[in-house]
C-alpha cells in the first residue's frame, strides 16, 4: 500500500509539473526571443530545488559511490540556472541591433 501512494503522489508530482511546464510555454510563445534564455533559467532553479527539496534516496545510494557526483550536479543546476537568469536579464537590457 505504502509503495502504490508514493507511485502515486510522484505521477500527480510529475503530472502537475509537466502541465505547469507546457503552460508556460504556451505563454511564452510569443516572448520567446525576449525572455527565453532567462525562461529556462528559471526551469534549471526550479528543478534545482525540487532535487534539494525532496528525498531521492534511491538516486543518492547510487550516486554515493561517487561522493562528488551529488555537489557537482547541483552546483551545475545552480550556478548554471543563474547565469541563465542573469543573461538572459542583460540580453533584455541591451539595446536592439538595427
């Protein structure tokens, strides 16, 4: 029982975030260009603190034979979300080409 409710709450989890994902894209179609690299900045943070935020245990014992593994993915997830962020931001505020 215990193991068919925690399927469940992940695929509602996953479901949810998947509706979210493709509804944000649905409104961003027409800014793309404008707010798109800062759009998938956010994604990154996003999925960044849904990994910190929630026990993967089977994930972390695999990845415990690689202690290193873990902080480097999140670093990547982190700093790799706010540089996307940032630029994206200093993209916006640049004067257009013409």
């Amino acid at each position: 029982q215990r193991r068919a409710f925690k399927a469940a709450v992940v695929f509602a989890g996953a479901a949810i975030g998947f509706t979210c994902l493709a509804t944000g894209f649905y409104i961003m179609r027409s800014y793309w260009r404008q707010y798109g690299l800062a759009y998938l900045g956010v994604l990154t943070l996003l999925a960044f603190v849904a990994l910190r935020a929630s026990p993967f245990d089977p994930l972390e014992r695999k990845f415990d034979q690689i202690p290193w593994m873990v902080h480097a993915i999140n670093a990547c997830l982190e700093l790799g979300g706010s540089v996307l962020v940032g630029l994206g931001a200093w993209f916006n505020t640049r004067p257009a080409k013409r």
